[in-house]
C-alpha cells in the first residue's frame, strides 16, 4: 500500500470554469484524492424531487478525467430549507426543550423518521447515479455525526421513540423500575407513556434514565448511519467511511464504525488543543502552534481500531481555523509532521481539509491549502514535500503493539450521568493513561469493550470501564501479561447501579472497592515511594497483594501477578512511574523521551516526530522544531 494524500473541495462554491485549473493544481501538489458533495443538498434539490445533478456530473467529470480519485459525500447534515416546510418536526431540541433552529447545519434530529427517509432518499438517488461511476473510489455518509453537539435530542420524535426502545429493552414497566431502582423517590411507571426524557427534571434525573437515553441515542446514530450505508451498498462496491471527530464520546463509534468499511476522523491539533485537551499553561503555550503531542496518536489508534485497520484522516488542519477560542497559525513542518504521524499510525489517506479557502459564510477565517486569492498558502507546499517523500518510503506497515487501551464509550455515558468528582471525565482518563505510554514510547493499540482475546499484548490497561463486558471479564482472567484495570473499572452494573458483592467481579482477582472518594482539584492522595493520586481514590479491600500503598498505607495498586487493580487517578510523574514499574516487570523497553519528543514504530521504520517549538536530540540525530526524522528498524 502507498499512503496518498487528498483534499476536500466544494465545486459549488466556485465558478465552474476554475474546476480544471483547481484540479490541475491539485494533482500538481501530488494529492490523490478529492472529497466532494457532503454539504451540497441545496444545490442538488433546490426544490423538494426537482434534481439537479448537471453540476456535479460536471465536477466529478473534470476532477475525474484529471487523475483524481472522488470521495463523494452524502449531503445529510445540511437538509435546505424546504426541508423544515416538509417536516415542521425535524429539528433538533436541546435539553432546555428549545428548538435549534436552521441558519447553520446539523439541523436535524437523529429520532426524525420523515428525516431519515429523506436521507435514505437522497442517498439512494446519489447511489443509483454514481454508484458505477469509474471515478468514484469511496463514499463518506453524512459528516461529523454529534458535531454541535447533535447526538442527543430533547424532541417529541425522542420520545415518541425512546419509550419504544425502553419497552423493547425492558418489556414491562415493572422491570424497567426493577432496573432503575425506581422505588427511590417514588418514581414508579406503571406505563411506557409516563416516561419522559431525562431532561427538565427539579433535581438530577436518575442515573440509569439518563444512561438509557444516551444507549437510545447513540442507537438513533447508528440506525441513521446504516441506513445510507445500505443504499450506497445496493449500488457501489467503493469503500465507506465517514469523518469522526477528536474527543467525541456521545454516540458508540464501535457501533457506527461496525457498519463501514474504513474510519476516518478530523484532525485538527491547534484548535483541539485549545478547545478540547487538559493540560497547563505553560503546555498549551508550548504547543500553541503545534498540537498536544499525543492527541492525534490517540484518536490515530482509537479510530485504526474502530475501522478493523483501516484508517483515514478526512480532514487535516493546514493552517488557522475559525472554530477554537484562539486560532494561531501552525508551525512551519506540522502540516507535514501531521500528515507522517498519520501514517506511522496506519493512515492510508490523509486529506487535508480545505482546497480554496472560502472568502464568504460561517469559516472564511478557516485557512485553506490556497489562499481566498487562490495564491498558495504555506500548507501547500508541505503537502507537496509530503506526497514526494511517500514516493521514497511507499510502505511503513502497522505493527502490532504490545501494549493495548480499553476504551468504552457507555463508560463514558454512565460517568457523565454520574462523575461524582465534577472533574471526573471518561475520556480525560483514558487520555492519562494513554499519554503516559507514550511518554514511555510505546506502542499502542486501542481496543473495544468487548474485547475476547489479549493474548497478542503484554500490558494491558482498562480505566474507567463502568462493567465488564462478559468477554472482557473472561479475557482478564485468563490474561498471562498484566492487566491494569481501574480506578472505577467494574464497580457498577449495566445499569449504574452498585452491584453486591461489590466489585470488581474477575476471577483470579480478590479486591474490592469498598468506598469511593472523590476529591478537589487542590486535594491529592500522596503515594509511599512518590507521587500522587489527584481527582479519585478508592479504598480497597480483600485478600491479594498490595503492589503499591499510599503514604498512610491504604493500598494503592493492589491484585495478583497478573490482574491489579489501580486505586486513584495518578498525576503524570506517578503514571510515568506505574508504567515504568509494570514494563520492567515484563521486560518491554521503555524511553524516557523529553517533552514534546514521541516515537512510533511501525514494521519497517522507527519514527521520531518533534512537537517541541526547538530542536531536539534523538540518539546523535538533531530534529529541528516540528520535524519528523525516520530510520529504519533493526
Ligand atoms: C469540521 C467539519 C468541516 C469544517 C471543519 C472546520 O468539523 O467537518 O466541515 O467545518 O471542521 O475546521
């Protein structure tokens, strides 16, 4: 496989005689790829059933006969206008029970049955078109599910078939009380019309509505998803994707990405590090102008796993956005050091996101790979230095790590229905851990809650998975290297409630949470030996080995060789220093990397990126400021 680089395009944004000459330049700069369509409905159906599919006929041809491959959009999460006169109904309502109106995009609620036909709709017409179009070579449904914060939806249409889903889950209202725990404050239904959604409530709502709610959602996304991807099917044997986003936990990627043929997200380091990343001041101006080091190789990992190996950046940051609270402009080499990092992580495609940029609407402010006078912005040239270089190195492979993350999005749900610490964050977690094997240069791989099978790694970490999965749990008994499972893994049951016995429930395990602490951010548990546990701290209890203790002797890692459970949320040194402490148990070989510095090895080729803002050693070799430097394995 030869990695390629693409670019996301809109035609109708343009007079239609520039087209040759964009893809001309397009091809010159060495991108293969070109995605289209996915905002286009309007023009497409400027009235509802009068099609117009010159335009693009057009466009697909000139892109095509130029020697690039489409990636072509389904136009879903922009419904025109017209739409809203068809179905009054369709748009979203968020938790205050306030429609979000039209004038931007996402418009629609995912529980809208008359929208979802409309989807299946325009998706079949756009699949019976182009489905045997040569210049086709994948599709991409809808774009960037739940941005906006869309996943959820506080309609009539949500509730209308959220009690559907509940009396299917549960089949009597009695059971569902069972499950909820309902005898509390006398919140008993005696029928599925009772029950409303979990918003508008006088205090919280109770855990397991609100956890139910988010399942129902979640399953609305994947309903939507599959439905495009069953027409597309009927006509098309390309490839299909679609474009997930960083630090997005309110619909079940596992499940969406089950139904597809590759994952893709959207990378946009700058502006997610000012937007969306924990980390202190002095971090986020160290990296103002390049990205948290190991964000992108988070989601690279998390989104290899979700697309079964197969991995995609659908859009990659070439300069300033519109969108964070700051918008600096990258480092000289990160449009380049992005693309590489992508593909040591198994990226086939990385497409940089946008071609022009667009000097009208919501993101003019948004760079381009060209300028809004369609001078080269300084992105272009790194995308063409990128595309001459794959050339040189055609195949880098993925390795398989040694190392593996379970990471689960319902955790995330059952959390943010009940963090009990205000800064408690399933995501936040997971991305601690995560950061601190990098930090030691590790290898990673991600892995789903379903898991059945961990005998390919060592080192297995699993934080903050609300209840184990029946595969999981059989997988951690019969693990041979160690897993590392908490804080807060196994402690309640699928539906948030505290199981007795108390958890966590593995066999070959004998420890128990036995009370729970959470804790101010000014707060910490101090660790016998150093270090610290900040945020979280469980009090453990029963009849395997404390590993660790914290200073006052409550154990702190605690479990048998095998399976140990961890206690507390430990700051960055600690985890460097349980990582390290674990990974000489099982003889992996670790680095101590300075900051900034991350390493990722692939099956042919060690790679260094550097996110620091200055030059940086790797053994004898200087890696200027946001340079990549390769060589080739032992
Ligand atoms: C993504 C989105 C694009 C564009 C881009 C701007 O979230 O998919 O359509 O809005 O952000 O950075």
């Amino acid at each position: 496989m030869k990695h390629t680089l693409g670019v996301c395009y809109y035609p109708e944004h343009w007079p239609e005689d520039i087209w040759e000459q964009d893809a001309a330049r397009m091809v010159a700069a060495g991108l293969s790829w070109v995605r289209i369509g996915e905002f286009s409905w309007q023009r497409l159906e400027p009235v509802a059933g009068d099609l117009r599919w010159d335009w693009l006929d057009r466009a697909i041809d000139v892109l095509g006969q130029a020697g690039l491959k489409i990636i072509l959009g389904t136009p879903t999460a922009t419904p025109p206008r017209w739409m809203l006169d068809k179905h009054p109904d369709m748009l979203p309502v968020d938790a205050q029970g306030r429609p979000r109106n039209f004038g931007s995009r996402r418009h629609y609620c995912f529980s809208d049955l008359g929208y979802r036909d409309e989807s299946r709709r325009i998706t079949r017409l756009m699949a019976q078109r182009y489905g045997s179009n040569k210049h086709i070579a994948a599709w991409q449904t809808d774009n960037e599910y739940a941005c906006h914060d869309t996943t959820r939806s506080y309609s009539d249409a949500a509730r209308t078939g959220f009690r559907d889903w509940l009396a299917q889950k549960y089949q009597s209202p009695d059971a569902l009380n069972r499950a909820w725990g309902n005898v509390f404050w006398s919140m008993d239904y005696d029928d599925w019309a009772q029950i409303d959604l979990p918003n508008l409530t006088v205090t919280e709502p109770n855990h397991p509505h609100v956890l139910d709610f988010a399942r129902y959602s979640s399953d609305q996304v994947v309903a939507f998803n599959r439905v495009q991807v069953d027409e597309i099917r009927a006509h098309s044997d390309a490839p299909i994707i679609h474009n997930y986003m960083g630090r997005e936990t309110s619909f079940d990627h596992w499940k969406v990405g089950a139904d597809l043929d590759i994952a893709s997200w959207d990378s946009y380091p700058i502006g997610f590090l000012s937007d969306r990343i924990e980390g202190s001041d002095d971090h986020k101006l160290m990296f103002l102008r390049q990205g948290d080091p190991d964000n992108q190789a988070f989601h690279h990992d998390l989104y290899r796993a979700v697309g079964r190996g197969r991995l995609w950046i659908m859009e990659q940051q070439p300069g300033p956005v519109n969108w964070a609270p700051y918008n600096p402009a990258p480092l000289p080499g990160m449009a380049r050091l992005w693309a590489w990092e992508a593909f040591a992580h198994g990226a086939e495609t990385v497409c940089y996101f946008r071609w022009r940029q667009a000097p009208f609407a919501q993101e003019q402010m948004h760079a381009g790979l060209l300028r809004p006078d369609s001078a080269d912005a300084p992105a272009l040239a790194e995308a063409q230095q990128v595309s001459q270089e794959i050339n040189g190195l055609p195949d880098v492979g993925t390795a398989q790590a040694q190392v593996a993350l379970v990471f689960d999005y319902e955790s995330a749900w059952g959390w943010e229905a009940q963090p009990q610490g205000a800064d408690f964050d399933m995501f936040r977690l997971a991305f601690s851990a995560y950061r601190a094997l990098r930090r030691a240069g590790l290898n990673i791989d991600i892995l789903p809650p379903d898991c059945a099978d961990l005998s390919p790694y060592k080192l297995v970490l699993a934080p903050g998975i609300m209840h184990l999965s029946d595969p999981l749990r059989a997988a951690l008994a019969a693990f041979k290297g160690i897993a590392l499972i908490g804080p807060r893994t196994d402690t309640k049951t699928e539906h948030l409630s505290i199981p007795t016995p108390l958890g966590p429930d593995i066999d070959g395990l004998d420890v128990t949470v036995a009370l729970t602490e959470s804790l101010p951010p000014n707060a910490q548990v101090k660790l016998s030996g150093g270090g610290r546990f900040l945020h979280w701290f469980e009090h453990l209890e029963g009849g395997d080995t404390a590993h660790m203790t914290t200073k006052d002797g409550h154990p702190a890692i605690m479990g048998s060789d095998n399976l140990r459970y961890l206690a507390g949320w430990p700051d960055a040194a600690t985890f460097d220093r349980i990582i390290g402490y674990h990974c000489d148990i099982l003889d992996l070989e670790t680095h101590s990397l300075p900051e900034g510095l991350r390493i990722r090895d692939t099956d042919t080729h060690r790679f260094v990126f550097n996110y620091a803002p200055h030059p940086q050693n790797w053994n004898g070799t200087e890696i200027p400021a946001a340079g990549v430097h390769w060589e080739p394995l032992a």
